[in-house]
C-alpha cells in the first residue's frame, strides 16, 4: 500500500486488518461510504461474526447517511449516529468538511435527498 491509494482504499484497507484481527482490535467504522459499509459488513459475514458483534461498531454523522445507519441497524448491526460539538469556531470547519466529503461520494448527497423525498411522498400517500 503507497501514497498512491486514495482515502477511500486506504481506509477500506484498514477497517479489514481490524475485522481480520478482531480477537486484539475493535473496530468503530465511522464512515458515509455506503461500500465501505457494506465491505465490513461482508467481511464480518465472510468471517462468521454475528452482526451485533460487539467489537465491530458503525456510526454517522447526525443528518448524514440515514439510509445507512437505518439498514444497518434494521440488520442487527451496532450502530449510532454522532453529534460533533464545541466552539463554533472548530464545529463549523469540521461539518464542512464532512459536508464536503459526503457530497463527493458518487453523488452521495443527492442520492440522500431522492430518499428523503420518497419518504416524504410515502408518508404523504398515508
């Protein structure tokens, strides 16, 4: 692995040392990468851990991949969302940056706002 991965790879790369050293590691994947999700949840599958295995742990930011946290918690998975807080002065850059990343994650942004809408005209249809 070089300098040449991207952020993405070399987390992915990560998180499986994690789950392939689960006996000495636990791992808390705090990501919006719906892959990246759905990688670890295989390798814990392909491992024969159980989904609430509770050393592997997935998170997101509060408002931001929904989808994610509901399927995975639909599945037994354990997982939660995180709530960043501190002076303004630090939240804000950082909620930016989050911002930032999640909009550029295959349209991650936009795919969340198509299920927000489709959610809101089910719940309408009611």
């Amino acid at each position: 692995m070089g300098i040449h991965h991207s952020i993405k790879e070399n987390s992915n790369f990560a998180a499986k040392y994690c789950i392939e050293n689960i006996d000495s590691i636990s791992l808390l994947l705090a990501s919006h990468n719906e892959q990246s999700n759905i990688l670890i949840a295989g390798e814990m599958a392909r491992l024969n851990l159980p989904n609430d295995f509770k050393n592997v742990h997935f998170s997101q930011l509060y408002g931001m991949g929904d989808h994610i946290t509901f399927n995975m918690a639909v599945k037994g998975y354990n997982v939660s969302k995180y709530l960043p807080f501190g002076p303004i002065s630090e939240v804000i850059p950082y909620l930016m940056r989050r911002a930032e990343e999640n909009s550029s994650v295959n349209g991650q942004t936009n795919k969340e706002l198509v299920m927000i809408k489709s959610e809101l005209a089910r719940r309408k249809g009611k």
